[in-house]
C-alpha cells in the first residue's frame, strides 16, 4: 500500500514563517461565513449605532 501524500497546493509560508494550508483557510472562511450570517444588516446596524454611542459617552 503506497502512502499517500497530503495535496499542498493552495499551501504557503506567510511573513512570520506560518505555514497556511488551503484546507485551513477553507474551515476559516466557513466559520467566517457563519458569522456573518449570525446577524441581519438591522441588526448589524443597531450594534454598531449601539457601539458608537457607547464610544461617545465614554
């Protein structure tokens, strides 16, 4: 049985020598994704309104 080799293209060393692998930024983009959709533009709207008055009153 020969060993099968892991597929790295997609796969490169950032600035700080990091290796970042295709299927890494794959699971990132999903998670990323899910949060997104985790709120409505209403709702995102009515955070950040939130936030600045936050901000301001400090």
């Amino acid at each position: 049985m020969a060993d099968q080799q892991p597929d790295t293209r997609g796969d490169y060393v950032d600035e700080r020598g990091v290796l970042i692998t295709a299927a890494g930024r794959a699971r990132m983009r999903e998670k990323l994704d899910e949060l997104a959709n985790r709120w409505t533009p209403e709702q995102r709207e009515e955070r950040r309104q939130a936030l600045l008055a936050r901000l301001r009153a400090a």
